[in-house]
C-alpha cells in the first residue's frame, strides 16, 4: 500500500515537471493557468493551503515567475535562490521546501512541522545542523537577511542524514516513512480507504506548520481575530510571525513558538510591537503562542499588561485512543 500510495504521488511531481516543460519554462513564462496547475499537482502531494491564486496575483504574475526562474536555477548558488524567493511574500520555509522537493525530489526534501518532530531532535542537534549548514552552503547563521534560508538549508542536512540512515533513493520515499511512523496506524489494505489516508497525511503535512495553520484559522487564537500579514518584515526588529487585528480594530502581534519558550520571546514581542506602535495606525497588544507552560515566560508577561500567552496542542497527532491531559 505504501508502494501504490508513493506511485499515486510520483504520478503528480511528473505532472509537475510535464508542465514546465510543455511551457518552455523557465525560457518563457508561466500565465495563471499554468501556475494554477503546478499548484493543483503540488497539493497533491501535500496538501498546501498557501498555494493559491493570491500568492502569484498579490505579488505579479511576472514577479513570480521570475523568483521561481532563479529557484530552479542551479547554476546560481543554493543560498542565492533561497533568498530571492523568500522576499516575493507570502512565501515561507514550507512552500519553499514545497517548491524545490517537486522539481527536484531526489536532492530536495519536503520539511514541515510534523516531519522534523517525528525525528525528535533536541536543539543541540538542530543547532549543530544550522552550523553544518553554514559550512557546507558558505553563510553566516548571524545574518538576519538569511534567517530564514539558514533554517532551510538546516532541513536539507538533516533529511539528507535522515535518507541516508533510512536507505531510501529520494526524500518523497523519507516522508512516507516519517509520517507512517508518527502516526502509528495500519495503512488501509482497500481501495476505498486508500483516499482517506492520503488525506490524512495532507491533514498532518498542512497543519503540521503551526504558523502557517493559525495564519488561515485566526479565530482559533481569538474570536475576531483577522489576519494583516504573515511573517512581516519590521526592518532591523527583525519579522513578525502574525499581524493580526482584533474586532476592535486594535494591532495584534502573534508570536509562535514551537514546544516549551523561555522569556526571551518576550522582549522579542515587545521589539514588535515597538515598531507596530511607531509604523501602524491604533493601539497594539501581543499575543505569544506556546505549546508547554514555562514558569520564566509567565512571571515576564506579568509585567506587561499588553501581553497574553495562549497554548496549542499538537493538532496533527493521530491516535486510535483518546488523549489524556498529559498528552
């Protein structure tokens, strides 16, 4: 079952890659429709809510194809085109990963949330990656205008390690494997549950991105809650996760952290804020999103009064029995 569900998405990133070609791309451009089908192809594969008509119509249909030219370039530098893509907006770490895994899924993996838990890595670890990264790649992990491509530089050491253990030829066949394992279920041996647990690994792969989820369900953070933009950029204060606005038409800054977050956060908040009270029209608050309690973070908040902390569950966890409180 696992070798028909692999074929079923191997059938979509050839797709992929017969619409480049039947184009001409990256000579000529892609139009809208075409665009449209590669993002049709892609959800298929993995179920990506940020693939949709406003991520090429908000920026230029030209704009687009232009950062998408230079990501499949590879003649230019990994980290060069890394870049270039993250600073069209709207685009980040996943799509990103999303993108270079369907053109290329023996030398690109497809990372989220959900597959870089399963490897249960301590921050020693993922640090250690970052730092391999910046050897292997020539960029300063300190540079804040690689941020972001630092981290996923960070992932493609870490799933290549992840491939090599697993003995597996490309990254699609690592992801199979990642989310069979997080789920700990029985993959269904008949052809009318076959679809149902495909969705039910693009259910783990689209919610797998906390940020991304909260990004297009706001009303779970807070009832009223719509979303201004998605990891903004405040100049030297560094990106805001989620600009939100409340029903009162106040500012909203939402800080996501994945697990247990110290205190720190808190002055990185208030550095956003900060910058929405000097830039934005109307009063901000902050809103920090974690998984666990941290005894640090709440006596830090409690000084502020314009600060909250919320908590998330782990919503791509599956289990055939229910969880307890511990869970």
């Amino acid at each position: 079952m696992v070798e028909r569900l692999r074929t079923d998405r191997t059938e979509h990133i050839d797709k992929f890659t017969e619409v480049l070609e039947e184009v001409n791309f990256p000579e000529d451009d892609l139009s809208e429709n075409q665009i449209d089908k590669l993002f049709w192809h892609m959800r298929r594969v993995m179920h990506n809510r940020a693939l949709g008509s406003n991520l090429y119509s908000s920026i230029g249909i030209q704009s687009f194809n232009n950062g998408l030219r230079i990501l499949f370039d590879e003649s230019i530098s990994l980290v060069r085109r890394i870049d270039s893509f993250l600073t069209l907006g709207g685009i980040g770490r996943v799509t990103t990963s999303h993108f270079l895994f369907m053109r290329n899924p023996e030398k690109y993996p497809l990372t989220t949330m959900a597959t870089r838990e399963v490897l249960g890595l301590d921050e020693s670890q993922l640090t250690d990656a970052v730092d391999d990264a910046s050897q292997i790649y020539n960029i300063a992990t300190n540079n804040p205008q690689h941020e972001r491509t630092i981290k996923i530089l960070g992932d493609i050491v870490i799933f290549s390690k992840a491939k090599e253990i697993l003995e597996v030829n490309d990254f699609y066949a690592v992801n199979l494997l990642l989310w069979d394992e997080s789920r700990e279920r029985t993959i269904p041996e008949s052809n009318e549950d076959l679809e149902e647990y495909q969705d039910s690994l693009m259910l783990a792969s689209r919610e797998s991105d906390l940020q991304e989820y909260l990004a297009n369900h706001p009303n779970l953070i807070e009832e009223g809650l719509e979303l201004i933009e998605k990891e903004k950029p405040v100049g030297s204060a560094g990106r805001i996760d989620l600009l939100m606005r409340d029903s009162t038409g106040r500012n909203v800054v939402v800080e996501t952290k994945k697990g247990r977050s110290n205190d720190s956060v808190v002055g990185q908040t208030s550095r956003y804020m900060g910058w929405v009270s000097q830039n934005m029209d109307g009063p901000v608050r902050g809103i920090i999103v974690v998984a666990d309690p941290d005894d640090r973070l709440l006596l830090a908040v409690a000084a502020h009064p314009t600060l909250s902390v919320k908590y998330y569950r782990k919503f791509y966890r599956l289990s055939d029995n229910p969880f307890n409180d511990n869970s």
